[in-house]
C-alpha cells in the first residue's frame, strides 16, 4: 500500500481565522498566519467507512489492522518540528481508542488492532507559514518518495549496450510500484529503470530531473528505449520521444493498463532488453509501436 493524501480543498473546518490560504494549481497549499497559536489543527483527513452514503473518493486510505506504516509530508517549512500529525483511532462505535503524534514531516505508526477508523491532523507546533504538496502513507519504508513526487527505480548492467526505461501508469491517489515478482524478473533482465509518480494531472512526468536523467542515459547507452503503459504514461513516453530524437518511444495498449496485463504471458527468465524480441511476451500483438508511428485513431 502505498498512498498519497493532499489538502485538496480548504474546508470551514480547517483553521480560517486570520489565515491566508492559497491553493495552487498542482493542489499546492500556502498558509501563512503569524497569529495563530501553538496547538491548534490547521487541517484533518478522515478515513470514511460509509462509502453508499458520501460516493466521494476517501481522503485516507484503509488500514490493515497490527500492521506497521510510515507517514511522511512533502511540504516547504522553514522549521520541520514546527508541524506535528496527530494521528486518532476510533473503535466501531466512534470512539477514540487512542492516539500516536508524529513531531515533524515524517515518523511511524501501527494501527491498532481494535480500531475501525482513524483520522490525521496537521497541528500547529510553532510553525507561520508553509506550503503544503501531499502527505504519503506507505506500508514500505522504502518506497517514501525522495524526489519531489516522482520515484526512480533503477537496475543496471554495465555490460548492456541497451537500456528500458518504463514510466509505470499513475493510479489515483497511489504510486505505483512494481511487485515483489516483477522486481525480481527485471533484476534477471538488467538495464531496467522504472519511474512512478501518482499525479494524474498534465504535469505527471514533467520534471527538468527526468529529462536530465534520460539525457545522462544517452550517454552511457547506445540505446534508450521509452515504454508507456497506459494513457498517461504513453503521453510521456510520446513527449520526450519527441524531446529526444535519439530514443526510442513504445506505447502500450491503453487497455493493458499496468505490468501485470502487459508481461503476463512472458515466460520467466525470458524477458530480453532487446524490444523486438519483448514484443512477442506481451498481451497485444501491436502493443509496442516505435513513434511517431502510433495506433491508428489513437489521439496526439
């Protein structure tokens, strides 16, 4: 499990009085009040039980119960430890069981074994001023998101000439990753590099430190060949095809959707780093096109 949470809209319940809050448009929050007091939520995020009655996405994800979490905020503050998250866990009946505070940007936490729901508030602990992206809840301490929402996953060999560089399909809310299995078939193949962030908005794959990335690539391998997934992915994948002449840009089916459909008739120990031979293993005979030459009717 792995989840992004953002202060998508500022609701009355959140600390308004005397508060300056701006919403960005990549769901960035500024909130600056140099008169608000120490101890008090700026904002909260419920995890909703009753999906027939509110049909709206949750704004936290379900929990597994004894099991362990890592949270953690992408978020510009001058002083980390002036923000706090409190952490409330509620038996069936609505009441608070018990509580777990996390001082500054990112901590742990085990959802308790006899709790049906929690909530998260973001508290004042001596902060004015921030600018909050997201928070991310993970069951994986490891796949806490380093970059600024997007993630490289790299497996290299230095003797292949070839390297595949997969841009993984945002989910909502998720980012994705590979599972344990593909992890392990792609370290049998070497020169795989997969990339994941859960936007889902027309900034997804637009960051200067992927183009920098694949322009280092360029230089260490004799080929670099781009694969999209799925809808969002394969616009990347056709962005930076164009951006640089030297790769080579393969789009998915868009019903294929993730890895599984994808490779799920490939053979173990069988996927090569040569595409052309890839290409049999996957679930749509035309699922990899070299661009500019795409699926007819598909769009631009």
């Amino acid at each position: 499990m792995n989840s992004i949470i953002q202060w998508k809209d500022i609701k009355d319940s959140d600390f308004l009085f005397g508060s300056q809050l701006t919403k960005k448009e990549n769901s960035q929050i500024d909130f600056e009040n140099p008169l608000m007091s120490p101890g008090i939520a700026f904002t909260s995020w419920k995890m909703k039980k009753n999906f027939q009655a509110d049909p709206h996405p949750p704004a936290l994800p379900t929990l597994q119960v004894g099991k362990k979490y890592y949270l953690k905020a992408n978020m510009q503050v001058d002083d980390f430890l002036g923000i706090m998250f409190k952490i409330n866990f509620y038996d069936g009946f609505n009441e608070e069981i018990s509580t777990k505070v996390i001082r500054g940007i990112k901590g742990d936490f085990v959802y308790p074994k006899t709790a049906e729901t929690y909530s998260i508030e973001m508290i004042n602990g001596g902060c004015k001023k921030f600018s909050f992206n997201w928070m991310q809840i993970t069951d994986d301490k490891d796949n806490l998101l380093e970059n600024d929402g997007y993630d490289v996953i790299e497996n290299l060999v230095d003797e292949a000439t070839n390297l595949n560089f997969i841009f993984l399909e945002p989910q909502y809310n998720e980012v994705a990753y590979l599972s344990t299995k593909w992890q392990k078939r792609f370290k049998q193949v070497g020169n795989v590099v997969t990339i994941s962030t859960f936007r889902r908005t027309k900034e997804n794959f637009e960051y200067h430190e992927i183009q920098n990335l694949i322009n280092d690539y360029l230089k260490k391998f004799d080929q670099v060949n781009l694969i999209g997934i799925g809808k969002i992915s394969n616009k990347a994948v056709k962005a930076y095809a164009q951006k640089f002449p030297k790769v080579k840009g393969y789009v998915a089916h868009e019903k294929a959707n993730n890895l599984v459909n994808v490779f799920e008739y490939a053979p173990d120990n069988q996927i090569d780093v040569d595409l052309a031979m890839m290409a049999d293993y996957f679930d749509y005979q035309d699922v990899l096109q070299e661009l500019p030459f795409l699926k007819v009717g598909e769009e631009d």
